[in-house]
C-alpha cells in the first residue's frame, strides 16, 4: 500500500507468493572429424535444442477492471533448436601453402506461451512466433485519388486526414476501419536466424595474405528517422535522402514512396511492411597482410624467435538490400552512424 494524494491508501499490485525458478532443458549432439593428414580436411557440427518453462513475466491475461497492475507469473515458455557447422582444408600448391575455413549457424526459437489474453486472435498472439517479432500493418499500396479512399475501410482512426498519396492498409479483420486489431507478423525478428562467415588465405616464404567475409540472413528491420521519415523537426525526424525523390504524385503512382509531407504524417509513419525490408548481408569484416621474420645472430640469441609485422583493414565493404544505412545500424532511432573502415598496423614477437 502507498499513501495517495487526497489521504488515503491504495493497493497497488497483487502479490504472488508462487514464483518459483525459470527451469530449462537442453539437449545437445555433436561430431567432429579430421581427415587425412596435415589437417587435410577437418569438419564439426553441433545440433541443439532447448526448451525453457516457467519463464517469469507480467500478466497480460489478468482483466483491466480490477484496477490493479498484473502480477509477475511463472508462465513463458520457449523452445529453442538450431545447428552449427564448420568446414576447413588446407593443403599446398608446390611452395605455397593455402586454407580456407567457413562456419554457418541456424538458431530459431518460438514462444509457446506468453500469457496472451483469451480472444486473441492467433495473427495477434505472441505466442507462435519469434521472440521480438514485428507486428504492424499489412501495405496494399497508395490511395490514388479520392474515390479510391472513399471505397476503402476508414483510416482517419490512424491519424488523418487521408489524403491520395498516403498508405493503404489491410483491414485484417474485416470490421471497416483501421485499428492496432488489424495489425499482423511482418518479417522476421530483428535477430538474424543465419549467421556465416568465411575465410580463405594463402602462405608463401613468410608472408601470409587473409580475408574474411562475414553474413546474416533471416533477419529484417523497420527503418524509422533518418532511416526512412522524410520529416524534419521533433523526436525522431528525418532528413531527406535519395528515396525520397521518388515520391508519390498523380504523375508517378508507382513511386517508391508515399506523398512528400514536411509536419508528421501519422498514417504514413505506422509500423507496416512498407517500412520492412531484409536485413541480410554479406560483409567484407577483415583483410590481413602478415610477414614473419625470422630472427638471427644476437636477436635470436636473446630467445625472440621472429617478428610478426602485420597490416590490418577491418569492414572495408558490405553487400546489402538497405541502400541507407548499414544493415546492422538500421534498428536504431534517430541519428543513425555508419560502421567507419579501420586500418591497424601491429607487430607480434614470439619468443
């Protein structure tokens, strides 16, 4: 209980007196294999699965009119399952020596329970879907002109007026007008599914060449200020960007955005797949150029075995669908920074 402002006291929460701990089980197999000899060809895999329960959250089934927040419950479950492999060979060609090494993962998991109120409709659900799925509107395209809005479910309960131009929604569950009712799973979650990397290499009289390139894939993100919004001023304004010119008009009614606004367009801004795209990408993460030196005379003498002069480049390109931003900074609000290239030079002793 608290004091109130006018005197009094209230109850604040439930209490429950119930909790207990989160439980997990987890099952795991693995092989791992080399052949021939010289780490000709070496192979690994791990395939796993994890089912968690009494996962602790606050109720979202506990009816709004007792006037008392939800008490935290035992009741989110997940399950979990996924594999991982990796892959390498080395061998020669005469006096020159090369590898290559690559790694792919698969991880998914799905909510089982997370305490969705009775009636709510299984495209609305938490559970059956991702952790951190996106939820927004379903996009059918641009109302063209004014008879096209006056024959299409009502969307002014979205922010109006609607004008032609702005997106058009899908009214999911039928009823005439635009609601959060009508809002659906769109794309996957912001958590890539897949991620791989792969590096190949060559060795030759002390000097050692690397790359390496790095990916995901089942992953997408909802782009939001500088990202997408062509509005300035406020929280989470925009700026205009090279998308933006390709903007809705009677002229142009296939554009690839919708009509120019300079306030905030609240039906255009809604969570919807107009806003999604895939967040896949291939990344060129590391590029190395290594020359060992081996010591002699009075340098070897004092136990340094040879010199490792090394020169480094790290995310010198990345290969993607989101032309804007990079695709790994593309979740955040607001400003958004590129992923700047960098350049080390280090040396190594080995002694």
């Amino acid at each position: 209980t608290n004091p109130s402002t006018n005197g009094g006291i209230y109850e604040k929460r439930n209490e429950n007196k119930l909790l207990t701990w989160e439980t997990a089980l987890k099952g795991n197999v693995g092989l791992e294999m080399r052949l021939f000899s010289n780490d000709l060809l070496s192979f690994s895999v791990d395939v796993f699965k994890e089912h968690r329960k009494n996962i602790l959250l606050q109720g979202r089934s506990t009816p709004q009119i007792i006037g008392l927040s939800s008490p935290y419950l035992n009741v989110g479950e997940v399950k979990n399952w996924g594999y991982e492999f990796e892959l390498s060979h080395r061998h020669h060609i005469g006096k020159v020596d090369y590898y290559i090494r690559g790694n792919y993962s698969f991880a998914r998991n799905e909510v089982i329970n997370y305490d969705d109120p009775a009636g709510t409709p299984d495209y609305q659900k938490i559970a059956g879907f991702r952790i951190d799925q996106f939820k927004g509107y379903q996009v059918l395209g641009f109302f063209q002109n004014a008879e096209d809005i006056k024959k299409s479910p009502d969307q002014t309960t979205l922010g109006g007026p609607i004008i032609p131009g702005d997106l058009k929604y899908w009214d999911r569950n039928g009823d005439g007008s635009l609601t959060d009712a009508d809002k659906v799973a769109i794309g996957y979650s912001r958590i890539p599914e897949i991620m791989y990397s792969i590096t190949p290499g060559i060795i030759w009289k002390g000097l050692e060449i690397s790359v390496q390139f790095q990916g995901a894939a089942n992953a997408s993100v909802l782009f939001a200020g500088n990202a997408g919004y062509e509005f300035g001023g406020g929280a989470g304004g925009g700026q205009v960007s090279e998308v933006h010119k390709n903007y809705w008009t009677p002229e142009n009614p296939n554009a690839a955005f919708p009509r120019l606004s300079y306030g905030k367009n609240e039906n255009n801004t809604k969570k919807s797949t107009f806003w999604k795209d895939n967040a896949r990408y291939l990344r060129l993460q590391e590029i190395s150029l290594t020359y060992n030196l081996k010591t002699k005379g009075f340098v070897k003498r004092l136990g340094i075995q040879s010199f490792d002069f090394q020169l480094v480049g790290y995310n010198l390109a990345v290969w993607s669908g989101v032309k804007t931003v990079d695709p790994e900074q593309a979740q955040k609000m607001g400003r958004v920074y590129p992923i700047p290239a960098r350049y080390a030079f280090q040396t190594y002793i080995h002694f």
